[in-house]
C-alpha cells in the first residue's frame, strides 16, 4: 500500500465534506410612491393635531369666554309653518329639573323673547317634574313679567310630565281659557311641597361615624342626617312647608280662574297626587288634550295672525368652541365637588314630583 505524504498538522475529515452556504443580505427595498404618500399624510395629520392641541387646550382651559364660549347665547331655528315669514310663535321649553334658574337656559330664552319684536306669542313647552321653589318661582315670575310687558299670550304644552314646579310655571298664561294643553300620556298636577329630610344616625353608628359639630345654637343644625329631627325642628320646617303651599296655591288661582272662585276645589286636588291628562282635564287643571301642534295654533289664533305667514321658532344652546373641543357637547355632567355635596345636604324645600328630591341634580334647560 502505497502512502501519500500529508503537510503536517493536517487531520482527514472524520465525515462527508458539506459546503458552507453563504447568504447575502438583499438591500432594503424602498417604500412605494402610494406608501411614502401615506406616510407622509399621516406624519401632517398628527403633527397637525399636536399643534392645534398645544395652541387650543391651555387657551380652553383657561376658559376665554370673548371668544372660545358662546354657551350663553341661544339659537333660534325654523320649526314649522312658513320659514319666510316676519311674525313668530317662538316655542320657550323647560326641560328636566327645575334648580337655580337665574342663569339657566330658560331665562335666556325668554330673554330672546323679550327682544325680539317679530315674537307674536309664546308656546311655553314643559317637560319637568319640577325642582326647587326659588327656581321654578323665578321662572314663573320671569314668565308673567314676559307676558305683560310684550303684552303676548302664552299658550302651555305639556310633555310626557309637567308637575309640581312644572305646573307651577305653566301658571304663567294667567286667567286665558283654552291655553293649557296637555299630551294623553301627560303625568301633571302634584301641587304640593317636600322638605327632604334623611335620618342616617343608625347607619353612622354602625360605620363608628359621630357627628361632634359645633354650632351658636342646637337650631343651627336644624335638618342634620346625622341625627334625629326634633320636634321643635319639625314644627319650624312645617311652617315653612306650609308659606311654600301657600304660594302654590295662589299660583295656580292666578292660572285657573274657576279655582280662584272656588278655593276648597283646588284644595281637593293639592294632596300631591299626580294626575293622567285624562284626570286632569276633567279637574280643570287644564283645558285641552292636544299636542304641541294644537298649541302652536291656539297661540296663532289669540295673537290675531295668519297661519300661512307666520314662522314657529325654536331656541336652542348655541355651541361654543369649547364644547366642539371636548367632543360636541354643549353640557357635562355635573362633578361631584364639595360645591354638589353641600347642595345636596342644605335643607329647602321642592315642587318636585320625586321620591328622592334631595338628590336632584340639573337644571332646566
């Protein structure tokens, strides 16, 4: 056997010979034309909204009013019969529950009512089962006082519930028949007032809370949750209770004539009750059963105008820029602050139809 000299430091493979495969990296390839346009559109788009958010949030929330907010300005829009013509019915609504109104959304529609000298007659759309006594009677006053110095009639239509305050400020037609109109589903009537009052002392004891409060005088603290209501603390709250009806009373009789001949009448229907339409109507609470049409023609009919030339208007809140900011909502729920708690827990008295009026949060809009 023959042998072949190997270099030294040489070892024979142990096992088949396997070339190494070599990659190549392949070079990137570039984005599409169609690509880098889309890119690019979504690079402006966010550094677009990056800017807008950086020059607009910091000036919304410091709340420019001048220019950002325009939520207390209202906007009048068509509602129906001729959209060309000069003299109008505008419709004021009351909406929801009735709280502190002097800055509401109904003052300031009646406050475009009141300028607007093209306004004929006035369809008063209740939707609200009442609220506070100062809120609705502001209302109400505001209503009369729109009423005699335009010299306008005020025809009511009533939504699916008009009671306690609601009624209350429908009282504003004054003593004009056939200008209450309520729907046939329409809840209305509760006359009547509440003062809310909650004992929780068993539930504070369980919980190991005690109220240690000091006040100038036990009456100081007339109402307290955290401890029982005297009896000379109840009888002081029912007096006031008692001024609240009182005025509730001669409310609706500057609304209703016939109660006002006849006051043990309405003192049979002030219990609180709520009525149907149905009920109503056959107590005189009010006149007709209708909807908001049959309203609307009744104020055209006692304002002297022709139905095929006058226009019907509605009021609404006009947007500011911070609610289209914050997603197009004019209004947010109210928070939970210190300044809610303490509303909540202040002793006054409701025209509301509720079981719970202490907790009613909102105001007419």
């Amino acid at each position: 056997m023959s042998s072949t000299a190997q270099p030294e430091g040489f070892f024979p493979p142990t096992g088949p010979i396997v070339a190494e495969a070599v990659h190549e990296t392949p070079p990137p390839r570039r984005p599409s034309f169609w690509g880098r346009f889309f890119l690019a559109i979504l690079l402006v788009a966010f550094l677009g909204s990056l800017c807008l958010n950086l020059l607009l949030v910091p000036l919304v929330a410091l709340g420019l009013a001048g220019s950002l907010e325009s939520d207390h300005r209202v906007q009048e829009k068509f509602f129906s019969h001729n959209g060309e013509a000069r003299d109008k019915v505008a419709v004021i609504s009351i909406e929801g529950v009735i709280l502190e109104a002097e800055d509401g959304f109904v003052q300031r529609q009646i406050e475009q009512v009141k300028k607007d000298k093209n306004v004929k007659a006035v369809v008063l759309r209740v939707e609200s089962p009442g609220g506070s006594i100062s809120g609705s009677d502001y209302l109400y006053h505001h209503l009369v006082q729109l009423r005699e110095e335009r010299g306008l009639p005020i025809v009511v239509s009533m939504g699916g519930i008009a009671a306690s305050g609601g009624y209350y400020a429908a009282m504003a037609v004054g003593h004009r028949g056939d200008v209450l109109f309520a729907e046939p589903t329409t809840f209305t009537g509760s006359i009547g007032v509440v003062i809310p009052h909650y004992n929780l002392v068993e539930l504070l004891e369980k919980i190991g809370v005690k109220d240690d409060s000091i006040a100038s005088h036990p009456l100081k603290t007339m109402g307290s949750y955290t401890k029982p209501m005297t009896d000379e603390e109840r009888k002081i709250f029912q007096e006031l209770l008692e001024s609240g009806f009182d005025r509730f009373k001669e409310v609706v009789r500057s609304g209703r004539s016939r109660f006002d001949q006849d006051p043990k009448a309405l003192d049979r229907l002030a219990t609180g009750q709520v009525f149907s339409a149905e009920q109503a109507k056959a107590n005189g609470l009010v006149d007709q059963i209708g909807f908001i049409e049959d309203a609307v023609d009744r104020a055209i009919s006692l304002a002297g105008l022709d139905k095929d030339n006058v226009k019907v208007v509605k009021y609404h809140p006009e947007a500011s820029l911070r609610s289209l900011l914050l997603g197009g909502q004019a209004r947010s729920a109210p928070a939970l602050d210190l300044k809610t708690v303490l509303e909540m827990t202040t002793p006054r008295a409701y025209y509301l139809c509720t079981w719970l009026p202490g907790l009613g949060a909102g105001k007419a809009r």
